[in-house]
C-alpha cells in the first residue's frame, strides 16, 4: 500500500496548537492502522502540558505512550482516542478499540496496543478510559473499606470517577466537594452527596484530593479523621504547594498519599499488567450513567480553539469530546 497522510494535533508553544498534515507510513507486520471517531481532552494532565507547565524535571516521566516531540513543543500529546481498525490482521478489521495515542485522525501502533471495547460500551463513552484507568488505581492506592466516611475533594471528571467507584464499596459514605455548585446535579445523579465547601465533614476515614488546587489539599488534611488518609490525585506541573504540616498533623497520624497511573501499585503487581487494568477499566464503564460526565463535543477541526478555552476558562465542563469525521 503507498504511503499515507494524516492530519494530527500539536502543541506548537505554550498555549498555541495547531492541525498540522503528516505522512503515515503503511503498517508493518504486528502492526494496525486506526481511524479515529472519537478522542478526549484530558482536563487536568492535558491543559498543563498546552500551558507549558512540565517541568524540566518531569519532561521523561511525562512522556505519553505514543508522544511525538519533546517538551515544552513542538510536541504531539494526549492519550485517549477510540477507533476503528481499517488495516491490520483480517479477523480485527473493524473491530472498535481504544488506544493511548494522541489526537489524530488515522495512525498506526502495535496490535498488542489497540484494546478491544467490550460490547456493552459505546465509542462515544469510551474516551472516558483513561480517567477510569486511573481511578481504578487511585481505589487501589486508597484502599477504602466497607463502612467507610470519604470525602473526595474536587469534581472533576477524575474525581467523579474516584467518588462513583468508592461509592460502591459496601457501607460507604461518600461525599463531593467542590466549589462549582452545579456539579451537584452530576453528584446526585452517580449517587453521590455534595457539598460546595468542606465544612461539617471532619473525621473522615479517607480523603482523597482532586481538585488541582493547593486549597483543596488544605481542606483534605483538615477533614481527616485521625489516623486517616488523604490520597493526593491532583499534579501541578512546576507549581510548589505550601501545606500546614505543623499545628496537630504528626499528633493526627496523618497519612498523606501520592497516587500515580503511570506504575501499578506494589501489592497488585504480581497478579496485574497494565493490559488487565485497563481491560477492567472499560468494563467499568458499561454503566450508562457515566454519559453525564461528557459535557462538551467538538469537530476536530476545532480542537485548537477549544483546547485553549478550555485552559483558559474550563467553567463547569467535565469532559470534552472530539468528534472526528
């Protein structure tokens, strides 16, 4: 087959990108090639690198699994994309699958890396496997228990997730914080309590942040109960965050948690891959439910302008999808 062309995403500099045209080679042996219906904006990781916010420091351990370019740009970046394979191995032509790859139209990787979508779950839904993925390990990180008080500190789509999945550990109590009081809508509607600030929730057996604001990690420390933990999901690119570590933490026996999707965590892995996590996550996300955290949709085309609004100005969005032709 003679080579191709494609159209792909980049970030050229710090809060500009563009629709830049590409060759695509053909597929080699163990190799597919997939053309693009649907990819996601990530919020949190996404908005950061468009903002040029990694850090010199973080530039290897950024890196997403098919990144074209290097920090801070030119750089191809992103890692949620649901498609089709229209060349590759007869018995997965056609076959629906989700890949880490940025926002391209069509692309080739390796077969072993294009993850089938079970049948219960739409293309338009899938793009939420990367937060789901990485909530699945938070869960994992946090270890709730049966009985459980949680407060998950920030609504966004990676809190949401966090909060639903907690919330079907039996007994559970768990409530959502965040300052935006419309997410109380998408709160109530995945079974979960809401309040607009932290106040009232003292004493809580675990914590977990994810707002990506050093005021939200404040509230997780003072909302803890004793002996609890506060799981840290939030990342802030090259901003420090100050933390009152004094007054009665060390009396409190406070634990203060990172949590990180990039490695399993050290009690799963002899029994988990990366393959089986995510195979998990996008059963997960059979649940109709979790359509409401899909609140915006944009052609490709217009990804550029959206990606800067939406680091600009995310307002109430939770996730935003890319629709491609």
């Amino acid at each position: 087959m003679a080579t191709d062309t494609a159209r792909a995403f980049w970030m050229l500099e710090p809060g500009t990108g563009a629709i830049r045209t590409e060759t695509l080679s053909p597929p080699e042996p163990g190799e597919v090639v997939v053309e693009t219906m649907y990819s996601g904006i990530s919020r949190g990781t996404e908005t950061l690198v468009f903002a040029g916010r990694v850090p010199p420091s973080q530039y290897q351990a950024m890196r997403a699994p098919f990144q074209s370019g290097e920090f801070p740009g030119p750089v191809k970046y992103g890692y949620i994309s649901v498609g089709r394979i229209v060349e590759g191995p007869a018995s997965r032509i056609g076959e629906r699958v989700f890949c880490l790859y940025p926002h391209q139209d069509r692309y080739r990787l390796p077969e072993a890396a294009a993850i089938p979508l079970p049948s219960g779950l739409p293309a338009e839904r899938a793009i939420l496997a990367a937060n789901m993925e990485t909530a699945v390990n938070a869960l994992w990180d946090a270890r709730p228990l049966a009985g459980d008080r949680i407060a998950v500190i920030g609504g966004g789509v990676l809190g949401m997730l966090t909060a639903w999945l907690c919330r079907q550990v039996p007994g559970t109590e768990v409530t959502l914080v965040d300052i935006n009081a419309a997410k109380g809508t998408v709160a109530a509607a995945l079974g979960l309590g809401f309040q607009a600030d932290a106040g009232g929730l003292e004493g809580c057996d675990l914590v977990i942040h994810a707002s990506g604001q050093p005021a939200g990690l404040v509230d997780a420390l003072r909302v803890a109960g004793r002996e609890g933990t506060i799981l840290e999901l939030s990342w802030y690119g090259d901003r420090a965050v100050p933390l009152p570590l004094g007054e009665d933490f060390h009396a409190r026996r406070l634990v203060l948690r990172s949590t990180q999707v990039g490695q399993i965590p050290a009690h799963r892995q002899p029994r988990w891959d990366y393959r089986r996590r995510m195979d998990l996550a996008l059963r997960l996300l059979c649940d109709g439910v979790l359509d409401i955290l899909v609140t915006g949709e944009s052609r490709f085309e217009e990804l550029p302008e959206a990606l800067a609004a939406l680091a600009h100005a995310p307002g109430a969005a939770l996730c935003h999808r890319i629709r491609y032709p």
